[in-house]
C-alpha cells in the first residue's frame, strides 16, 4: 500500500471539494435577467482563471464584478463580442 499516493488524492479531493464550495459562495452573490432558465455557470477554468460560461462564451472575473457593481445583472447581451 502506498499511503503517500493514497494521501496526495484525498488531499487534492479534498481541494476540489473546496474550489466546488468557493464558486457556490461567488454564484450566489450574481443575479441575472433574460435567460430564460438557461443561466450562465461559474467555473474554474485551467490556470485557476474564474469564469462565468454561457452557450460556449466566457466572461472573466473583472468584467463579471464590473457589471455586477455598475447595474446589479448579467444579461445575454453582456455575453456578445465577450471572449467568443
């Protein structure tokens, strides 16, 4: 039994479960209008960059918190011409 490598995968489980939990805490302060129930996700991408996903677009961190503190939502017209 190798307890070391038995210990580097609870370990990075457990990081995981973690990141999972911080993006909840994140979706939780994002409101959106005129999705229509096919609301954009957030997620981590590689690098540990955070972005908002919807229909195959992605919006970074700083233009998420921009339009979150300018109007207070998200809506699909923030998603045009965003990283597509």
């Amino acid at each position: 039994m190798n307890t070391t490598l038995r210990n580097a995968f609870k370990k990075a489980e457990d990081k995981h479960r973690e990141s999972i939990i911080a993006l909840q805490a994140i979706d939780k302060h994002l409101a959106f209008s005129g999705f229509r129930g096919n609301e954009p996700k957030i997620s981590m991408a590689a690098g540990d960059d955070i972005l908002l996903v919807w229909q195959c677009k992605e919006m970074d961190k700083e233009t998420i918190i921009e339009i979150m503190e300018s109007r207070g939502y998200i809506t699909p017209d923030d998603f045009v011409g965003v990283f597509d």
